[in-house]
C-alpha cells in the first residue's frame, strides 16, 4: 500500500544525494527508451550516476537499458537524462517507476523529453518510422496517482486534456520538416507487457483509435503532467503490427531497427532542446 510520508522522505533523501554533485540547475530531462540511448553520447557529460548507487532508485533489468542518470549540456541547455527507464512487467510498481520523474520536478526540471520503442498498427506507418505522440490509452490497468496524493507536486485530479505539448509537437515537426526526416503523428497505447500482443489484440487496439502499441511511457507522462511539467513524447516504430501479416517479432530485432532509427531520432530531441 503507497504510503505519502515513506514516499515522501524517499523522494527527499534522493534529492539530498544528487542535488549537491549536480554542476548546474537541470532544465530539461530526458528519458530514452529501448535501443535509444543513443542520445546520451551528444551530451556534454559532467556526471554520471548509476542507478544501484543513488538511493531508492530502482535499477533496469532490461536488455539494452544501461542504467545511468546522465547530467550535463544539450543544445546549449542543461540536461537529465535517463538512459534506460522502468516498466511494469519488470515486477515494479507504479510508483517506482515514476520515482525519478518527482525528483527531476524538485531538482526544477519542467520540461520532459521522452521516447519509445514501439509497434506500429496503423497502416500508413511503416517499421523505422518515428510517431509524435499527441494522445495516449492507459491499459495499463492502473494509474501511478492511484493513492494519497502528493499535494505538493499536483493536484488530486489532474486535467489530461493536453498530456503531449502542442507547441512542442510543432517544434519537432519544424525541425523534422527542415531536415527532411519523415514523422508520423498519432496515439500511443501502452499495454502491460512483457509478451507481445496477439492478433485478436492488435486488432482491439486499433479499433480504440490507437496508432502505436509499447509498454511504457503512460505511466511517467501522467505524472509529468500532475507536476506541470511540459512533455514531448516520440515513438520509434521498430515492428509492424498488422493482424493480417503478423511475423513474429524478437527482441534483437526491435533493438536492430531502434538503432538504425536512433540518428533522425536524437537530431530532433537535441535541436528541440536547442530552441527550448
């Protein structure tokens, strides 16, 4: 059962380890998903932290995911980044997996960067494409507010007419416009994982209006926006999910196309940062 007040001391005990090593104020935080941190190498590194030595931070059991907060400069900005994230099929709770979003919204991070791996369902995407994220479905099958609410970050209900930044949304398209770097735009649905979708899911899926399937994200950009942060989400199409023509799909294959994708991904998440 969530208790506010351990949760409370957690996130103030966590805040008290990394806020005196941090070299300047963090503006942006990023968090990059499988096969995708990539982005940390065009980061001016000052710190690295491990997760298993930063206090109540849960640590990444997922191939691919190297487990490292990443402080230093982007585009001329200071920066936070997650390389690798935490999921539910990881035995998680909703709560820890969404830990590192309260303490970048106390250390004074407003804006959030985040991207995915993901199957696309819509039939004019293509395996390699990136999605703009401007709405989700959470079937996830719970909520990280769920429980006694954190006042100081939020409010007990929080609007999600907007989870995904119009004026960030515009911004990436700019950017992806001017270096000729085609995106899609379209929902996101995350679903509980860890075994993929079956054909009779994939269809149910797109029936409720959903472009693109993964099993993360949701959780962290409902907590961005209970704390007011700004949030830009990007999902690197990395298998086709088509019920009709369904292959099946393996994890080093996702991580292969994640990683061909990874370029046109990070030139718009570092010149987003640089026009913030």
């Amino acid at each position: 059962m969530f208790d506010r007040e351990t949760y409370r001391k957690q996130i103030a005990e966590t805040y008290d380890y990394i806020a005196p090593k941090l070299p300047a104020k963090p503006e942006v935080g990023i968090i990059l998903g499988t096969g995708l941190g990539g982005l940390a190498k065009e980061i001016d590194v000052q710190l690295e932290l491990p997760y298993q030595e930063i206090p109540n931070f849960p640590v990444s059991t997922v191939e691919s995911h190297a487990g490292k907060l990443i402080i230093g400069t982007l585009g001329g900005k200071n920066v936070m980044a997650m390389q690798g994230r935490f999921h539910y099929y990881e035995g998680y709770s909703m709560t820890q997996i969404t830990f590192p979003l309260r303490i970048m919204k106390k250390l004074g991070i407003n804006v959030l960067l985040i991207s995915n791996a993901g199957g696309g369902m819509n039939p004019l995407f293509r395996k390699g494409d990136l999605m703009l994220i401007d709405d989700h479905i959470n079937l996830l099958g719970t909520n990280p507010l769920i429980g006694q609410n954190l006042d100081e970050f939020g409010p007990r209900f929080p609007d999600m007419s907007e989870p995904y930044s119009k004026r960030l949304i515009a911004l990436a398209e700019d950017i992806a416009l001017e270096n000729k770097i085609k995106v899609q735009k379209g929902v996101f649905v995350a679903m509980p994982g860890p075994s993929l979708e079956t054909r009779a899911e994939y269809r149910f899926l797109r029936a409720t209006g959903a472009d693109v399937v993964g099993m993360s994200t949701v959780p962290e950009v409902i907590v961005a926006v209970h704390q007011g942060m700004e949030v830009l989400g990007i999902s690197v199409i990395t298998d086709e999910c088509f019920p009709e023509a369904l292959q099946p799909v393996n994890v080093e294959e996702i991580i292969r196309v994640a990683a061909q994708t990874e370029p046109k991904l990070t030139l718009i998440m570092r010149e987003v940062v640089k026009r913030l």
